[in-house]
C-alpha cells in the first residue's frame, strides 16, 4: 500500500486511537525506503546490497513520559492496531483528541540522475574503475576500500496539533579509504562525496576522489613526526567541520541542554565565542547531506542562528525539548528510520565565512600548524573538552606552509576555541558524514572557513632520537 493515499480521515483516526489511552499529545512516522550498496575491497567487489524497508513509529507523550510504538504493516488496519497497542500500554484516560490536519504539499528532492535508473552494473564499473585509478597511482598502496550507496525514503508524518506532511528524499553517497604502507610506516586517505543528489555525483567524481584518496596516503608516509606544545593553529576550509560539530554543534541540542550534559545550558544571550563567530544550522542548503525540507516530526526545516558574531543566540530543539525549554522549534527533530523516536539533531552546521583573506591568515603566522584535514576525535559535553586526530597538517614557519607532519592531535576545549578565534576566511568548505548518537546514525554536513586559533595544545609523535 502506498502511505500517502491515506486520506487525513483515516490518519486523525490513528491519532484518535493512539490518544484513547491519555496523553497530551501523539503522531505518526510512516516511512518506505530503498537503499542499493556496493561495496569494493580486496581489488574486488565484496557485496552488493538492495532492499526495502517498510515501517510506521507511533509516539504518545504524557507529561515526562514518553511511549514509542513501531510496525511494519502500513495499511490503515495495521496503523490502528499498533495505536491500540500504544493507548493500552498508556494506560489512562482520555484527555485529548487530534486536531484537523493541515493540508501536506509533498516535498521532493531534485536530482540530475536517478539513481534508480541506473543499473547496478554500471554503478559496479564505476567503484572498479575508481578502485583501477587508487591502485595504480603507486606501488605503495597497500589496500583499497570503496562503499557506494544510494537510498530514496519516502516518508509521511502527522501529529495530534495538525501538523502533516509529505517528503521524498534521494541520497547518494560514495567514500574511498586508501592505505599506503613503506617499510614498517602506513598511512590512510580518505575522501568522500554525497548529498540529496543523484548519481551525477558520483559519476563525475569518482574517479578523482581516488586518486586525491591514494596521493594523501603516498604523501603521508613522507610526513615528519608532528612536533608537540602549545601553538597558533590554522584550520583550511578542507579540513571540514569536525570542531564545529563536535566541539560546539552538540552541546547546542536542545535535550543536552535540558539535562545539563552542556557546557552551554543557561547561556543564551551570553557571548560566548569570539566576535567574529557566527555558527549556524541550516536544514534547508538544497544538496547537502543534511538537508531536509521537514525534519523527521514534521516541522519545516529552516536556518538556525546558534551564536551570532558571538552571542549564543538558540539551541538546536525538537517539539518535545521546545516545549520543556519555553523554546521554538527549530526543526532539528530527527531519526535514523521508524524504528527510532525523534531526538535533537544537527543538520548542516557551520561557522560562517568571515572577512579575512585566507592566504592573510597563513602569512600572519609566524609559527604554527596548518590543519588541513581532521580525523576522528572524542568530546565531553559537559565541559567541552575534546581530542581530535589530524589526517593531514603542515607546519607553518614565517608565515608560509612547510613540511607536511603526521601523528598530530588537537588537544583543547570548545568554548575556549571559540573565544580564541583570531581571524576567520572569506571561503567556505563542506565536509559530510554520518552523526552518531543515542544509537542512531543520521546524514549531515559540516563546514568553517579558514580560520585561525590563537593557540591550541598539540599532541605530536617523538622520534626515534628524541626518546
């Protein structure tokens, strides 16, 4: 059955049901997905993945409590028992019914190429020829992986206040991770490219992410031992926005706020970061990863202004934290699929451009490490504190970029980086992933212009005569 011929009759009457059993408020998460994978390792294709995936989440909230309820049968009988089940195990008396819905315009993301109409032979040329390139680019490369993936959802939501909405998405998405070994030193690159897009991207990039992915492993095995202490640090646009989002970007969600696990809780209207920061969460930049035209509760995805030119101005939140919080809704309401609960989420989180020259900012420094690629890295919300990995960095002696360095981490504090931001770029770079949290992996993007810390503790490696 296709979810969106339910008419508004028969989905205000799943909602009825859900709410027989009390509560203040409930809604309905229907949604049909396709995904397609091919996977590249070992100089061949390891798997090749298609499937459907089918589901519905029903939600009642009651006060503090919350009950979440899912099944995979979509059809209005179906829909109606699963929102028995969730008024039986509520467990009270009725207090509310559903509003009128509002009329839900179907929202659809725009592609170049269909993924769907591409074969799956070609899709699989593509990742082999792309893996041809990586591996010949040197004898050095050690070992080659690809994933290819590519989902459309189509997804339906109403709740209990009229809210009603239509969205189909289409996503793909292509990462290569290369390592390059000589003698007993082995290195990576990774890169990765993908949005709301079609195959258009991959078909036009594939090839040159691997050979950028396989010189960035050659080059590192070159690379000095990073050196280690406190420093001035410039992060390139290419770095991607590792710090932003997880330095800063999580501990503005709405539900860490609320249970005081931010080091930003009771701030808004405090500055915060330096004047020349403005981050932002914006759910509506056609193409990226994290765009959305309704987050996943069904509220219109907009442009958030979390600090601007220093000043905390709004946290990240959903309808259940908007509430707790005397806060808006910011449509930062997301989940992995149906058979999650929405909780606070990013979506395209950046720091925005600023009015420095770039190349200014290398030529001011005078000592100092030019990040030009970030790695993983663990943060403590509460307080801000972080450890993060650098894939790729340079030092930086009288103002120009010298010896490429390996084994480099930033070692520091959100807030604090924030307020020691010197200078911030005129250009802009996007980086995308999958964010991680409370068990649930949702698409986003991250970016930040050129910008320069004051200083910064970096941890390096010791080299062989320095023990």
């Amino acid at each position: 059955m296709d979810m969106w011929q339910l008419s508004k009759e028969e989905i205000r009457q799943v909602l009825d049901t859900a709410l027989t059993g009390g509560g203040d408020f409930a809604d309905l998460y229907m949604e049909y997905r396709e995904i397609t994978g091919v996977g590249c390792e070992e100089d061949r294709i390891e798997n090749i993945t298609t499937g459907v995936d089918q589901g519905a989440g029903i939600r009642v909230i009651d006060g503090d409590r919350s009950l979440y309820m899912q099944t995979n049968d979509l059809t209005l009988n179906g829909l109606l028992e699963a929102a028995k089940e969730a008024a039986k195990a509520n467990g009270k008396e009725r207090t509310m019914v559903a509003q009128e819905l509002k009329d839900a315009k179907p929202a659809f993301s725009e592609v170049k190429e269909d993924p769907k109409t591409v074969p799956i032979e070609e899709k699989t040329q593509v990742v082999l020829s792309a893996n041809k390139v990586a591996r010949e680019y040197s004898e050095k490369v050690l070992q080659v992986t690809i994933t290819y993936v590519d989902h459309r959802k189509k997804i339906m939501i109403a709740n209990s206040e009229g809210t009603f909405s239509k969205e189909e998405r289409t996503t793909t998405r292509f990462s290569i991770n290369v390592v390059a070994k000589e003698k007993d030193i082995v290195q990576t690159g990774f890169e990765s490219r993908g949005g709301i897009t079609g195959f258009e991207i991959v078909r036009e990039n594939a090839e040159e992410l691997a050979r950028l992915a396989a010189q960035r492993a050659v080059n590192m095995l070159s690379a000095r031992p990073a050196p280690a202490g406190r420093m001035t640090v410039v992060m390139s646009s290419e770095a991607g926005g590792t710090m932003v989002h997880e330095a800063c970007g999580h501990g503005l969600e709405a539900d860490l706020i609320y249970h005081g696990m931010s080091v930003y809780a009771g701030k808004l209207g405090e500055k915060v970061a330096s004047e020349k920061v403005t981050v932002i969460d914006d759910a509506t930049i056609a193409g990226r990863y994290g765009y959305i035209a309704y987050d996943d509760e069904g509220t219109k995805a907009e442009k958030t202004v979390l600090i601007e030119k220093g000043v905390l101005k709004q946290y990240m939140s959903d309808l259940y934290y908007a509430k707790k919080l005397g806060l808006k809704p910011t449509g930062n309401g997301r989940r992995e699929s149906y058979a999650y609960k929405p909780i606070p989420r990013m979506t395209n989180t950046y720091i925005a451009s600023g009015e420095d020259d770039p190349e200014e900012i290398i030529r001011s420094t005078e000592k100092g490490l030019f990040v030009s690629r970030m790695g993983g890295g663990q943060v403590n919300t509460t307080n801000g504190d972080f450890v993060f990995d650098i894939a790729e960095g340079f030092l930086i002696e009288n103002g120009k970029i010298g010896n490429l360095v390996r084994g480099a981490t930033l070692v520091g504090n959100g807030p604090q980086v924030l307020k020691d931001i010197e200078m911030v770029g005129r250009d802009l770079g996007f980086s995308l992933g999958v964010c991680g949290k409370d068990g649930q992996g949702v698409p986003v993007s991250d970016a930040q212009p050129t910008i320069k810390i004051k200083s910064l503790t970096v941890g390096g490696l010791i080299e062989e005569g320095d023990k």
